[in-house]
C-alpha cells in the first residue's frame, strides 16, 4: 500500500478522535466577575459583593469592556450558599475564575478568615493566585471609590499593589499564601491593608493601599503602618525598592537614598536552653537627592553609611518591638529556631507565646552607598 494511502487513513482515524467545542459560551451569555467583597451581617451572616464587566462579543465595536462595571450582592452564612444565590440574580452564567482582588472588611478578618478559605481553596472556579485585601471600613464601600485611569476595581488594586514595591510599605498576599500560612504555621499572617480617601482636590473617594493587617492564627489582631512593614519585608529578603531619608544635626539639610538590594541572615543561637536572634542586614544604597549644596566626598559618604546603619537599625529594632508587644512571629523565628534546635524546641514549643516577647535580638546592620551620580 503507497505510504500516501497509509498517511491519509492516519489522517482520517485522528480527525474521528478530536472533539468539538462542547463548552462553548457566547459573550453575551456570561458575566464576568473581577472583584469579590465580604462584609459582616447580622445573625452571623455575611455579604458578598461582586464586581461584573460590560461585555461586548466580537465584532462589535469596541469589542471587551463597555460601559460602567456591574454590582451583585447577597446575603447568607456561606460563600458557596451566597455564591448559589448570586446565580439566580442574574439570566447570565457567572464566571468566577477571572477573580484578581479578593476583599475583607477588619469586622469579619476579626472574627476569622480560615472558614472562608478553606472554602476558597476547595471551590475549583477561583484562582489560587488571586490578590487578598482588608480594608478597614465596609469592604463594598471600595467599590463606589476611584482608581486613577481604571474602571474595574480589581485592574485598580494590581496595579496599586506592584507600585507599593517602590517603598516597600506593603507585599502582595495571595489566597494560596494566606491558605499556605494558616496551614503550615511556620509563622503568622500578614495581609496588605486597602484605604479609602477622600482625594484633596476632587473630593471623590479614591483607594490606596499602605500596611499591613496582622493575624494570631486566623484572627486579625493589628494593623501594622508602612514604616514598620518596610523593616519586616528587609527581614523576609522581599524588600526590593525602598527610600531612605537622612538629615543633618541643623535639620536645615535632608539628603535621600535610594535602597537599590537588601539581604537579611536571620541567625538563632541558643544558650542554656534560651535562644537568642541575631538580623545581618545588608543594604546597597544610591544617592538620590541632596538638598543644598553639600561636599561629596570620602569623608561624608562613610559618615552617610554609618548614619544609614543607625537609622535601619532603629528601624528593624522597632519592628520586632511591635512584634513583641503583639506576640506575632512575623518572620518565622520558630521555625528557624526548630529546624536548627530540634531537641530543645520540644521544651519551646508548648510555651513559644510566651518565650518570644523574652528574645533578645541582636541586629546588625551594613550598609554601602554604590553610587552618588556626582562628581567628587
């Protein structure tokens, strides 16, 4: 038989085995949901709200979002009971796996987050890697507020979440770290805090986000401000891009640095029984902006990097006092304690609550200034 026979027959017993497009839905069929919020109700319910696209289908110009997002809200005692309800709102089928912001109101974070979570991550629809928030007031609230050049909410908070890696007041929490954290217990929870304002000159409410929320198991306990959440991201090694600010003994002078690489080696020790923590911190530094006329040279720049040293220090030492007070392991000091003292961690473990906040921490810091754009 001619190999061409033999390759057509191949050809036709593939084309029998391929399937068609039994899934398909039209655009105008579905809605698609982008943000998804969650507010405390009386009777031990809570509110979901959901943000919802204007879709087009093709061909009609302009095809994609059109018009002004769209609102759905119900109550009932679960996201899956809410989620049910949701449906029978709307002729259109609800796609829930576009979901990129997931938000909180304090009033049910206080209450627990695990219940919800666990939900979540069994749901198959919703992304693991989708963005969760907390917001201090009433989490639908953030849904009538502004973002800049944005009409979904949720494209408004990616884009708010990644510019925050310029200070470092801030890190972005997906459901499968908050789900991972909660799980695994090597440290505890921290979620990034959403605000909203009143803008100065519009008077419109627009969001920011800045801080973080802080959890005792799954319980929120804290908010903690962005200065102490930069500390934090250095000692985590996720602190990429930070400002720092020096200023003079006259304060007639400020000079500002950019912080261009941060590494921290968290090193536990451990003396009858009693364990101990020493933070290297290492940090590169750019000169950004001097205020007046000022000498660069050798001279000032190693009286800079001492000053730099000091300052972060403060800092980082300022952070763990907040953790002490709170008793919150932040940054994992008993997993890293366990895992180089396993005997004696049988003997912490059952008392960590209270051994923690007794720590001493021993935190240094070196600093380097790479370049200073200026002439010496």
């Amino acid at each position: 038989m001619p190999k061409r026979i033999i390759s057509f027959m191949i050809l036709i017993v593939m084309l029998a085995t391929l399937t068609g497009c039994w899934g398909r839905e039209e655009l105008n069929e579905i809605a698609i949901i982008h943000t998804l919020t969650i507010d405390k109700e009386e009777n031990n319910n809570i509110r979901v709200t959901v943000e919802i696209s204007q879709t087009v289908p093709q061909g009609q110009a302009p095809s994609g979002l059109r018009g002004n997002p769209v609102y759905l809200s119900e109550v009932g005692e679960t996201l899956f009971d809410i989620a049910r309800k949701l449906s029978a709102t709307t002729s259109r089928t609800l796609i829930w796996g576009h979901i990129s912001a997931i938000v909180f109101s304090k009033e049910v974070a206080k209450e627990g987050v695990q219940k919800h979570f666990d939900i979540l991550t069994r749901l198959r629809h919703f992304r693991n890697m989708t963005n969760v928030y907390i917001t201090d007031g009433k989490a639908k609230d953030i849904l009538s507020a502004e973002v800049p050049l944005q009409k979904l909410t949720s494209i408004g908070l990616t884009g708010l979440i990644k510019a925050q890696k310029s200070n470092a007041s801030t890190k972005r929490v997906t459901q499968m770290q908050v789900f991972q954290t909660l799980t695994n217990d090597y440290n505890d929870l921290t979620v990034p805090a959403l605000h909203v304002y009143k803008h100065p000159i519009t008077e419109k409410l627009n969001l920011r986000v800045g801080g973080m929320y802080v959890f005792a198991k799954d319980k929120l306990i804290s908010y903690m401000d962005g200065e102490k959440t930069k500390s934090y991201l250095r000692a985590i090694n996720e602190s990429k891009e930070a400002e720092e600010t020096l200023h003079s003994e006259e304060k007639k002078k400020s000079f500002s640095f950019e912080n261009t690489h941060n590494s921290a080696k968290i090193i536990p020790n451990m003396q009858n029984g009693i364990p101990s923590v020493t933070i290297e911190l290492h940090a590169d530094f750019d000169v950004a902006e001097v205020q007046k006329e000022t000498k660069i040279d050798p001279e000032q720049i190693e009286k800079w990097k001492v000053e730099l040293n000091e300052s972060l220090k403060e800092q980082m030492m300022a952070f763990i006092s907040y953790t002490k007070k709170n008793k919150v392991d932040l940054i994992g000091i008993k997993e890293i304690v366990h895992r180089k003292y396993p005997k004696q961690w049988k003997d912490l473990e059952k008392d960590w609550n209270k051994i923690y906040p007794e720590i001493q921490f021993h935190v240094v810091v070196k600093s380097k200034i790479e370049h200073t754009f200026l002439l010496l």
